[in-house]
C-alpha cells in the first residue's frame, strides 16, 4: 500500500500550509503528498481546498474574488507554531523542490467543479515544465472536462479522475478523460478487486482535520488494498509511517 499525505499533515498541522507540507516531506517512504489548488481574482494559483478561506483563516469570502497581495494578508491559526498563510504552487515548488526531485510525488487537485477557472489548466502545466517537475506530478479533478484538457496540454501527464464511488470514476474514465487512475473515497469502494486490477486506484480520505485533532481509528490497510485500493491519501499518514 502506498500512502500520500492528505492536503500535508493534516490532522496534527494545518491543512495546505508550507508547515504541514514540510511535516510531510520528512517523513521516510511517504510516496507523495496531495494538495488543492485554485486562482486568485488576478490569475495566480494558490493552494486551498475550499472555494470560500473563511473556515481556514479570519477572512470571509471567495478565494477567486482576492488578489493574491489580499490573499497573503489572512492568516491560518497553527497553535504553537507561527501562524501560516495560503502559499502560492510556486512556494510549495520552492519548498518540496529536493524531495521531487529524489522521488516525492505530489498530487495537484485542481478545484475547478463550482468555481471554472478559466486558464487554470495552461497556468498549472506551464508552471510545472518550467520547474522541470513532470514526472513528479498528477493531476487530480472532480472535472472529466478538465482532465481532458490537461491530457491536450501534455500528452504523457498522469491524471487521476475524482468521485465518491469508485464505479463513478471508472465511468468518467471509460467515457474519454484521459485519466489513467481511478481516485475514489476509501469507504465507496463498490467494484471488485478484480474489476479493479488493471487500474491505480488512490483512495481519499474523509475526517477530522487540524485543530481537532481527535485519537484515530486506525486502518487496516491489508483488507483495503484486498478491495482494490492500491494508495492511500491520508490525514496522518505519519501514524502510519513512524
């Protein structure tokens, strides 16, 4: 079972900050580490899961209707650490820069399914060739229209389709997507293992996410990779690593 970690360390650090992030890199064997990207008002990716920074910083509102200069003034709690800010892919480039290089993967979701940024594909494929980064990066979204995009962009990028169910995202492959890999929630796993060998298939994670930071149930990971699923994208994949 390979396992990623889920927008960085993200039960014990804040999500999609240079601090989890750099918790992630440093843990020993972690295949690679996901992570949510979208544009600023004035066209510059940022990373952040939600459309809206109200539930990760003080501010209120959408992502897409800050410019990057306002965008780097709202600040994210992170407890005894100092607080963090919404990096820019390039800060996370700069930051993770060694571990691509040595083999670390990172899985850019492209939240582009409520908010179409138009351009978003060109601005990522552009970044990532010019970094020299193409054989560290897949690209992830829930969008079937923008991975087929991607796939026009660059002919050899690997993409991986999201849904809920597993059967869903077979579906968006089959229909011509130009994904390679089937990136499900764990828990929707609704084909066989043997429907499922041919494929990659990185299952997500759900639950608590920093502060909470509840005790966890923990994973079998045999009977999960027994259903089919090959890589795991975990909160605290350093509970499983350590």
């Amino acid at each position: 079972m390979k396992l990623w970690a889920h927008r960085g360390c993200s039960l014990r650090y804040p999500e999609n900050t240079l601090l989890s992030f750099e918790k992630a890199a440093a843990i020993k064997n972690l295949t690679g580490i996901e992570l949510d990207i979208q544009l600023t008002k004035d066209g510059e990716p940022v990373v952040i899961h939600d459309e809206r920074v109200d539930r990760t910083t003080e501010g209120f509102g959408y992502v897409k209707d800050y410019t990057l200069t306002q965008i780097k003034r709202l600040h994210i709690w992170a407890g005894d650490h100092p607080s963090q800010q919404i990096p820019t892919i390039d800060e996370v480039f700069d930051l993770l820069e060694k571990r691509l290089q040595s083999g670390l993967k990172l899985n850019i979701e492209l939240k582009n399914s409520v908010c179409p940024y138009e351009g978003m594909e060109e601005k990522i494929v552009e970044l990532v060739h010019r970094r020299g980064f193409e054989n560290a990066i897949v690209y992830s979204s829930f969008n079937a229209k923008s991975l087929e995009k991607l796939r026009a962009l660059d002919a050899d990028a690997e993409l991986g389709i999201l849904d809920s169910r597993v059967s869903d995202c077979l579906y968006k492959l089959k229909g011509g997507c130009g994904a390679r890999a089937l990136h499900p929630f764990w828990k929707e796993i609704d084909l066989t293992a043997g429907e499922l060998c041919q494929y990659t298939v990185r299952a997500w994670m759900g639950g608590h996410l920093y502060p909470e930071k509840p005790t966890g149930t923990r994973l079998d990971l045999a009977a999960l990779e027994a259903k089919g699923i090959t890589d795991l994208i975990l909160n605290e994949p350093e509970g499983y690593m350590e």
